[in-house]
C-alpha cells in the first residue's frame, strides 16, 4: 500500500528534528492581563484557593484517539512539578499504536518505569510498524498515565485537522504533469504546511480553511512527501503526512 520502508526510515530518522517547527507546542498562548488586586482582603484566602486548585488535578490521564498507520504522529504536552515514576498502560481500544515520552528538546526519551525528572514533557503517539503490517488504515489508541504529579490538569484534546483533498495519504501519479491541491478546515490556532524528509525542508503557515496546490512534472523528484501541522492554545499537535510516488519524475 505504502512505499512504507523507505517513509518509514525518513519518519523515524527526523523524528527527533520535526517537532521544531511548531514552535508553539510548548506555548500556552497569548498572556493574559491581569487587574491590580488588593491582596489585604485575600491572602487569608489564598492557601484555601491553592489547595482546592491542587484537588482539581487529575493523577490518571487518559489519551484517546485515531491515528493513520506510519502517516501521523499525535503530540500531547504536559509539565510535571516533581520527580515521578512513569506508569502508563494500554487501554482495551488500542491496536498496533505505540508512544514515547520525551522533553521539549527531545533530550531523553522515557517509557513505562521510567524516572521523569520535573519539567516539560510531550506524550507522542505513533503507530509501531512491528506490530501493525496487518492493522488497518486508521488506528485506535487508548493510553492511561499515572504516576506523576501534574502542574495542571494536561490537556487531552487536540486539534481538528479535516484534509478534503487529497483523498487518500499515498497517492501514485502516472507519467505525465499533474496538479495536486490540498484542501482542507482546522481549528488549529498555529497551522503549517511543508515538504517533509529533505535536506531543507520549507514551510509555510495556513489559515483555515485553506487550500495549496503542488505542480508535477517531469523535473519532479519520482518520490515526495509533506506534512500538515495543527496545534491547539495548549500545544497539542497534529501531524499528518502525505506521500507521492510518482512514475514520470526525476530519480533522487
């Protein structure tokens, strides 16, 4: 179905550089201005505010979602407050997925018992190509994490990414020239598009809805690949991957 073995060496090989280019993911949105308070009247109050506050954190969080097999990669941000021993299980709706937590500098990458230091983490979703030759297309996955002491209740929401066109993730063009145009709807608030897997890789920033079109022709590389980015206020990630195979182009 897939040129899969090559795409998938070219994913796992920058999978540690992509998530650089939405620079947002560790970004909580524009600052809120804040009024001046009389603290006289309140600072009896704040260790009762601070401690309902900490009550409200969640301890088990649990991810949910779909995922295209080897074409997506799911992020989901969450900041700890102190050291903790990673727990983290499969839930009964979760075929041929696999994750990886790992900090905003992608420094360490850390799985189920692992120490996680104090800090800014990202749970990253992907599909695991060892176990998922027979799994269909469209993936389910269900994570619960637990054993760390969360700043805030993490976010386990992402964006919606709805692509109209193309249809399909891997498309196979015969000879001649063609016109691809990528359409589509997010309610991302930071929304990118790019070639994926080159040596200089260009990106550019969409609003939604939002439409590209790519030119084939003769002096087009025979393989290409791009990635479409949302992220939502939390940093939250979608990135979905598009893969063309085209017989009349030029050999790398």
């Amino acid at each position: 179905m897939f040129k899969s073995n090559k795409f998938r060496f070219v994913l796992i090989g920058v999978l540690v550089v992509l998530f650089f280019l939405a620079p947002r993911i560790f970004s909580k949105g524009p600052g809120n201005v804040n009024p001046v308070i009389d603290n006289s009247h309140t600072s009896a109050a704040q260790p009762k505010t601070e401690k309902l506050k900490k009550a409200k954190i969640k301890t088990a969080i649990e991810y949910k979602g779909k995922i295209y097999r080897d074409l997506e990669t799911h992020y989901y941000v969450f900041s700890t407050s102190k050291i903790g021993k990673i727990d983290i299980s499969w839930g009964s709706d979760t075929l041929g997925s696999d994750y990886i937590i790992t900090d905003k500098n992608w420094g360490a990458m850390y799985f189920n018992g692992d120490v996680l230091p104090a800090g800014e983490y990202m749970l990253v979703i992907t599909s695991n190509p060892a176990e998922s030759p027979e799994d269909p297309a469209l993936l389910s996955y269900h994570f619960i994490l637990k054993g760390l002491s969360f700043k805030e209740s993490p976010d386990t929401m992402l964006p919606e990414l709805n692509i109209e066109s193309p249809q399909e993730l891997v498309t196979r063009l015969p000879e001649g020239e063609h016109t691809v145009k990528f359409r589509g709807l997010s309610d991302a608030i930071n929304l990118t598009f790019g070639t994926f897997g080159l040596e200089e890789e260009v990106t550019v920033s969409l609003t939604s809805p939002f439409e590209i079109t790519i030119y084939f022709d003769k002096t087009s590389p025979n393989y290409s690949a791009y990635r479409i980015s949302a992220a939502n206020e939390s940093g939250n990630t979608v990135n979905r991957y598009f893969e063309f195979i085209y017989e009349g182009g030029a050999e790398e």
